[in-house]
C-alpha cells in the first residue's frame, strides 16, 4: 500500500475516530455523575429504628427508668418515651410521664411534627401538654392548652428529641447551627459546643465505658450536656440537665446498647 492511499483511507478514519473518543468521553462522564449521584444518596443516614432503656438519676440516687423507642413507617417515625420510678421513689411518686413525637425522615433532613406528653397520676387527673403544627400557611407551632402559638422554625425539636436530633446531624455530618428548643415557655435558639475534654462515658453500670462525642447548650432556664456514641451511629448515651432556677440535675444514661429493630 503506497503511502499516498494510506493518507487517504486516515483522512476518511479521522471523524470516525472523533466520534469514538467523544463517545467514549461522554460515557466516562456519565458514569461519573451517576457514581457522585450515588455516593450522595448513600451519604444521607436515617435514624435507626431502636428500643433502648435509661436509667434516671437525680440527687445521686436511681429514681426510675425511661424506655424509649423510635418507629417508623417509610418516612414517618414516631419516637416514644416513658419515664416510670423504681424502687425506693415508687414508694413516693404515684406517676409517670408518657412522651410521644412525631418526625419526619426524608433525604437530609429531621423534620419536628407534633409532640405530646401526658403525665399519668394514679388518682386520675391526668395532665397533658400538647405542640402540634396548624393547618394553615405558613405553619405555626401550636399549643392548645394554653391558647399559645409560635412560627415553626426550620431545626426545631423538643427536650425528648433535641438529642436525636443531634444524632442526626452528626450521621450526616450537618452543621450544628440554627436549631430551636420548643417548651411550654416558649422557643429558643440554642448553640450546640463540642465539649472536646469529654470523651468517654460510662453506662448505668459504671463500669462499661464507650469512646464519646459530647456537646452541649444552654437555655433561660437550663444548661444540658449529651454524649453520644461515635461506633454506635451516634446514639446518644447520656443526657445531663441542670436546671438553672430549681438547682437540680436530672441525668438519663443508658443502660446497655440499644437494641435495632
């Protein structure tokens, strides 16, 4: 083959070539995008559905339990908390406290929805505190026992779920900034420290500890601590509450790892 007809039949090579390379980089780069899109999905980590068991402490002394339980159903999930006293308080507290949150669970967000807690008494004269989110637009944060309304913000949570709200955001390695505290008084925007010298706990046990995350934050009316379990998807172990104005701490630690559902 002279080197005139090679020069030719390259020349008629030369688009085919083109289109080729162009295939093969327009391929490359859609396998791209879909390994980002992925690894983004993958990224974003829900709660764990779980049963776990706490014991509760005050004036160093166990004064009950409090089971929790976070459920869900695609999306929505309903966390459940229930604080009975043990032992020596029984004798004294004729009541318990049911809590019952609704969240939401989608892509890379916990969303607050209601909250209810009754408090049980053995003579009948039940009390309940109830923050449920109007119907109307934009939605507010109602509380109908007092008549009270306040605007919904974006990372609000109540004192059962603020912690597990915190879990989430560090599953999902969110800032822990712009969060809100609903209470009966009202909200407050809280900011969430790491308290890095913090950095074991120990169980109800006090003899099992666990590597440990600690944060804390501060309210009008309370200054709180959790700690949570990095090799256990964050679950939180401890919760600590001073209250400022009463002078008395209330301490929730676990009292062994959370059972997954």
């Amino acid at each position: 083959m002279t080197a005139s007809t090679m020069r030719i039949i390259n020349r008629l090579l030369q688009p085919l070539t083109r289109q080729r390379t162009a295939l093969s980089t327009t391929l490359s780069f859609g396998l791209l995008l879909s390994v980002a899109s992925f690894t983004t999905q993958a990224a974003a980590r829900n709660l764990p559905e779980f049963n776990a068991m706490f014991a509760v402490h005050a004036f160093n002394i166990k004064l009950g339990t409090s089971e929790q339980q976070l459920s869900c159903e695609n999306s929505d999930c309903t966390l459940v908390a229930t604080a009975k006293p043990s032992g020596f308080a029984s004798l004294f507290v004729k009541e318990y406290t049911e809590e019952r949150v609704a969240l939401q669970q989608h892509n890379e967000s916990l969303a607050w929805q209601s909250y209810q807690k009754i408090i049980h008494r053995k003579d009948g004269n039940d009390k309940t505190v109830t923050f449920e989110l109007s119907d109307g637009q934009p939605s507010e944060v109602l509380y109908p026992e007092k008549q009270r309304r306040w605007p919904l913000q974006g990372k609000l949570y109540d004192m059962a779920s603020i912690a597990y709200a915190l879990q989430f955001a560090r599953l999902n390695n969110q800032p822990l900034s712009d969060f809100y505290l609903q209470d009966t008084h009202g909200q407050e925007a809280i900011t969430l420290t790491p308290m890095p010298d913090l950095k074991e706990v120990a169980l109800a046990d006090f003899e099992t500890s666990y590597p440990a995350e600690a944060y804390g934050f501060a309210t009008s009316k309370a200054k709180v601590k959790v700690w949570l379990l990095p090799e256990y998807s964050f679950f939180p172990a401890k919760i600590e509450v001073y209250n400022t104005e009463a002078d008395k701490t209330i301490i929730l630690v676990l009292e062994e790892l959370p059972e997954l559902l």
